[in-house]
C-alpha cells in the first residue's frame, strides 16, 4: 500500500515556513544549557542517594525506590558511552549496542510476507501495536545535543534508511491512576524499559537478517508525525497520541531500517472531534500548560514547532511544574476519557460512543463514573 505524501500536511496545515528541529531546543536539554529553565533536584533525584521524600502521599521512599527501579535499566544501557563519548542513548542519541549481521541478507518472501513477518517479531518482543511508515526526514532532528560538553553536532543519519517502524509500548493502568506521584513515575520508567528492549530486540532481528536497523526512543526524529503516519493512532488536544487500543497511556519507539516493507495508512476514529469538545486536559493541568482553544500554528516558545496547526503544550510551563515535584506528571493522561483498560467491554463500549454524535453524553457519562480521579498510592501497594 502506498501512503498519501501530504496527509499530515493537510491535517496539519504544515507551511513552506516549517524547519525541522533542533534537538536542543528539548525542554529537557535546555534544563543543561539554558539558565531559564532550571532543572533543581529533578535529574539527580532518579539517582535513589538524591531523592527527597516529601509529606505528600506518594512521594515516600517506598514510591521513589520504586520509581528509579523502573527507570535503572533504561538509565544504565543508555549512559553506557556517556563518559566516552557523551552519548544519552534513547534520548539524545540512537542506540549503538546492535552486534554486527551476517556477510549476506536473507532471501525475502513478498512484500506483503516481508512485512506481516517483521510485525509479527516485534508484537513477539513486547509490542502491543505496530505500524510502517517511509521516514519523513522533515521529522529528523537537524542536530544532536551532549549533555556532556554542550555541543551541537549536525544529526548522521544513513540516507539508506527508508522506513520507521514505529513500535508502541503501553504503560501500567493502574499505577497510571496514582498520578501526580513519585509512583505514578513508575509507569512510564517501565513503558520506557520496555521501549528500550523491544526497540532494540527488534534492530537486532533486522541486523542479523543482513540489513540495517536502527533503535530509538525519544532521540533523533519526533515520533508522534511517524506514529500518526504508520496508522497507530490521532493527535490530541494535551499534545500526546490518542491510541485506540491504549489511549494516551504508551510509549513510543521505532526502528529505522532499509528493508523493503509495505506502508499504513493513516487513520481517523474521532479523536480529533472528540477533543473539540472535551477539555479535560486542559482544565486538570495545574500550571495550564494545555490550550483550552482551538489548534494555531503558533509556538508557546522555541521549544515546539511553529508553522504546523496543532495543540500544543506549554513545554516551560509543563516541565517547571515537573521540577516543583520532583518528578513526571502526566495528569493529561490520567484524566484523558481515553484513558481506559480496554480488555472490559463497558470501555470498548465507551470507546465507541467517543468517536461518535454521542461524544458529549459519552463526557458526560466519563465524569458521572468518576474516570479519571486520583487514586492514592496506598490503593497501589495494597491492591
């Protein structure tokens, strides 16, 4: 199947003016070079000799161990050449631990064979959706950033690779419920844990077949354009992938590579719509980081991108209230009406009556049933 070249420029209006990213300009690389974003005891916290407990249920030692466990094994693969080389593997640079293929590539089945065989590998190591697109270099950083020296090297890429397989990894329901807490943390410290082993897993299936593959999470191109690209989901109102077997509550990978493989389509189940009338989000936000109007192609700072209408959120705003907790929020996703564990049918059901003229009522049934309310994190350990 072959996939539309101006879909996300229609959607999204993109104009001639749009330029890609610089990595940088990350909320969370600014935190290293930027004096007006000020990191405090946030990144040191994740090492468990810095955390600091707090009176506020949730943010005891029990939560915080918890949460920098889940965290230890990303943390420690993806620091392992930052005292050489200054790389953050996963999120300032791509993954570098495949082992070298074999001299010759395996012969291909069809196109369609081909493909129905990487997707069923990556769903066997840990994927609960896959999807394919052609790798837009538009969603390419321009450059790498090092937290280590502060430089800015222009962004290597092979211009080989063609595709992204674009892996998403969903995160734990239940604690995502704790949410704002030093527990809540945990989820997405173990989405990413699972990130990190799929992604790479599945470069290395790929490598060992003859060709090339590369692992990423959040470093080297922005994953939500793929990922609305590859057929995995609709962008929404607090900024993140509305997935329609998750919600919001996943992390995203992908694997770049140059093996042949047939292209998704893009696809649309209501979100869009949904999140014209839901604000959610927006009102739960502490520090109003999400927009309450409508999509503009205007930028809250240089942390985003400009030139493309969309939602966006407030990175300063967002990730300032981060560091006043000392840990991730994720409130957006926890108080988003798709939210919801999918295996009940009463979700399905609800899922259903989202995407369509029954929206409003399906809101209104969301707070009825009290979806979406903070549980303690008592209720966790106890549960």
């Amino acid at each position: 199947m072959s996939q539309p070249d101006n879909y996300l420029d229609k959607e999204f209006q993109i104009t001639k003016d749009f330029q890609r990213f610089n990595q940088k300009n990350d909320i969370f690389n600014r935190a290293m070079w930027d004096d007006t974003v000020d990191p405090k005891k946030f990144f040191i916290s994740y090492d468990i000799a810095n955390y600091a407990p707090k009176k506020s249920k949730g943010f005891d030692h029990w939560d915080y161990a918890m949460r920098n466990a889940s965290w230890h094994m990303t943390d420690v693969v993806g620091e392992m050449k930052f005292k050489t080389e200054g790389r953050v593997e996963g999120f300032t640079d791509y993954y570098s631990i495949q082992t070298a293929g074999p001299p010759s590539k395996a012969i291909l089945p069809s196109l369609e064979e081909t493909t129905r065989r990487i997707k069923k590998a990556a769903t066997a190591l840990g994927a609960g959706m896959v999807g394919i697109c052609t790798l837009d270099r538009r969603w390419v950083y321009t450059n790498n950033y090092s937290r280590k020296d502060q430089t800015n090297p222009k962004l290597d890429l092979p211009a080989s690779l063609k595709y992204a397989i674009v892996l998403i990894l969903p995160m734990d329901y239940d604690l995502s419920k704790t949410i704002p807490s030093a527990l809540g943390g945990s989820t997405t410290g173990l989405g990413y844990a699972s990130s990190l082993n799929t992604a790479n897993a599945l470069a290395q299936f790929i490598t060992n077949l003859g060709y090339e593959a590369i692992a990423s999470l959040n470093d080297t191109a922005l994953n939500i354009p793929m990922a609305i690209e590859a057929g995995l989901g609709e962008y929404g109102r607090n900024g993140l992938l509305i997935t329609p077997k998750y919600g919001p509550n996943v992390r995203i990978a992908k694997v770049m590579t140059d093996i042949p493989l047939a292209i998704d389509q893009p696809i649309s189940f209501g979100v869009k719509e949904f999140c014209g009338h839901c604000r959610k989000c927006s009102d739960g936000c502490p520090v109003k980081a999400i927009a309450k109007d409508a999509p503009t192609s205007v930028a809250p700072n240089f942390s985003s991108l400009s030139h493309i209408t969309k939602w966006t959120v407030n990175a300063e705003r967002c990730f300032k209230f981060w560091v006043g907790m000392n840990s991730d929020c994720s409130i957006c996703i926890r108080v988003c009406p798709y939210n919801k564990d999918y295996t009940k049918w009463w979700n399905r059901l609800g899922i259903k009556l989202a995407n369509s003229p029954l929206r409003k009522f399906m809101l209104w049934l969301d707070g009825k049933l009290k979806f979406g309310e903070r549980y303690t994190a008592k209720w966790w350990w106890e549960k």
